[in-house]
C-alpha cells in the first residue's frame, strides 16, 4: 500500500505572505483589463471550451478507490483548454498550454468556504511534470521579473542569488510549461494527470489560434479521450510535498476516463458551451476534503483564485447540466 506519513510544512507567515500575492495578481488582472472586459489574471486565453463526460473505472485497486473514485460512475464535465499567459497572444508564442476539468453532480462536503455545499470538483493540469519554482515567492518574482523581459535574469539573480537564479533562467528558456502538483488522495498523496491514448502533434504553422482551431477540428471528426492516472506519493525525497521541481517517478495508475465527445465548437451550441465555460471559474481548490490541493504553491492559489474569480466576475458554481438548445 501507498505511504501516508507524507506532510505539508506551513511557514507561519504564509497568510500574510501569500494575502500580498494575491494582491499583487489582483491588481495585474485589473491593469491588463484596463476599461474593457477583466480576463482571468493567468490563462487569460481559452483555446476552446467544451462539453465532456468522465467515467470512473471499474475494478481499481484498493488504494485508488477514494472519495467519488471508490466506485464506478460517470459525471457530466467541461473542460477549458487555455495558454498560461496574462495576456491574449498568439498560439505560436512560448507558453504555458493547460487544462481545466469541471466535474457536476459530485456529492460531498467541498473546500471553499461558502460552496461546501457546491456539487462541482475541479482538476487542473499543465503540460510537465514539474514546474521551475520552488515556492509561490519565486514564482511571484518570476512574474514580476517578466514585466521586463530583458531584465529577467537580471533580476532573478538579484532576489535569488546567483546560483538559483541561473538555474531559473535554464528551466525557463528550455520548457513552456508548468507540471503537476500533489492532491490529497484519502489518506494518501498523489500527482494526477490526463494522458491521451496517442498524443496529437499541432501543425502549427502561421495560425494565431491553431491550438484552439485544430481542437475543433478533431472534435468536429470524432471523440477525443483522456486517461486520469495518478502517482502515489512514496518518501520525502522521491516523492516531495513541498519542493515541486522533482519529478516524481512512482507508477501512474489508471483510474478514470475524459472524454470530450464528438461536437462542434463553433456551431451555435458550440458557442454556447464556449461561452458559459469562459464565464466560469476553474479553481484547483473547488474540491472534496479528501482531494484538498497541497503544497506551498497549491496554498497559494488558495488566495489568489478567490481574488482573480471575484475580480472577473466569474457566475457561481453551476448547479447541474444547462440546456443549451
């Protein structure tokens, strides 16, 4: 079985620090929106939203059978593809490609206070298995060291010293993406991810918007299908809770599949999906208790997604499947 001394090590000041962080990301959503519409204050850009279904599989073992994973069942869900960017830029920039799944109809008791009783989980993902940052504070320095590109290893080297600094600038000029974090599992910890049976390459080409274009164009032919799998959380230094940058190596485990059926995306119900997905608010901590987020960066989030949600005016947590005819 899985191990379970696994623990989060909470510095007593991360409130506070973590209430300035989110502060700091409030007031870029706002600069970025200027008069117009405010977008999110990260994934300003949706590649496309879409209607979805996921299954929890049959015949898991006994260490994967947690919380709505314990038996079989399939939940209605949308999923937002987006660019990690603050900013709407074209497809073929450098960029952080995530995923966002929401789950309707999950019973049981959820974390954000006010929405314990909301009947939606959120699972969000990024495309490595390991982000460059430490901690939620060099990821702040981070984004406010991008505000001036050329200055960028400059400054990460003045706020993180020589060392640490060169080493941020390496990760950060050879992957465009960010990785997984760890989750609660019932009593144990683990990194989850969404892995398609035969991966697509983008053509790319010239096309601003060819991620989001060529999407469509797969799902205007046929279903796309993910596997959920996750990795257990096994020691301290294989497996850590708090330092995000080692990939954990442990053995992925099928336990659910994604599937975005076949559909149109800019057909009127397409655009009707596309819009409501927009709208809502996709948040790593819209979760049961016994999927809480953990890590110094998922604490973090805690604070910045309640500002980012608010400040963008995102609708409440759906409470079943809309109609769109």
């Amino acid at each position: 079985m899985p191990a379970t001394d696994w623990k989060e090590d909470i510095a007593a000041d991360e409130t506070e620090r973590f209430t300035r962080h989110a502060e700091f990301f409030g007031e870029l959503q706002r600069a970025r929106g200027g008069k117009g519409t405010v977008h999110r204050a990260l994934h300003a850009k949706s590649n496309v939203g879409v209607e979805a279904v996921f299954e929890v599989l049959p015949g898991l073992p006994d260490e994967a059978r947690i919380g709505l994973f314990a038996e079989p069942a399939t939940y209605p869900a949308f999923v937002r593809f987006s660019n990690g960017a603050a900013r709407h830029q074209p497809d073929v920039k450098p960029d952080v490609r995530g995923i966002a799944v929401k789950l309707l109809n999950v019973g049981g008791r959820k974390l954000i206070p006010g929405l314990e009783d909301a009947t939606t989980q959120d699972f969000l993902a990024i495309r490595t298995p390991t982000v460059p940052m430490r901690t939620a504070d060099e990821f702040v320095m981070i984004v406010k060291a991008a505000q001036s590109p050329a200055l960028l290893p400059f400054k990460l080297i003045g706020g993180l010293g020589v060392r640490r600094g060169f080493s941020l600038v390496k990760a950060l000029a050879t992957t465009s993406y960010y990785g997984a974090l760890p989750i609660k599992y019932g009593p144990y910890a683990v990194h989850f991810g969404f892995f398609p049976p035969e991966p697509a390459v983008p053509s790319r080409g010239d096309d601003p918007m060819y991620i989001g274009n060529e999407l469509a164009a797969r799902l205007r032919e046929s279903a796309v299908t993910y596997e959920m799998r996750v990795q257990f959380y096994e020691d301290a230094t294989k497996t850590p809770i708090e330092d995000p940058t080692v990939e954990w190596t442990t053995p992925w485990v099928t336990i659910a599949k994604l599937t975005l059926p076949k559909q149109d995306p800019d057909s009127p119900r397409g655009k009707k999906i596309g819009a409501l997905v927009e709208q809502m608010s996709f948040d790593p901590w819209h979760a049961r208790e016994d999927l809480r987020p953990l890590g110094n960066l998922m604490r973090a989030r805690n604070h910045a997604y309640r500002i980012s949600t608010k400040g963008r005016g995102a609708i409440a947590e759906p409470a079943s499947l809309p109609s769109f005819e």
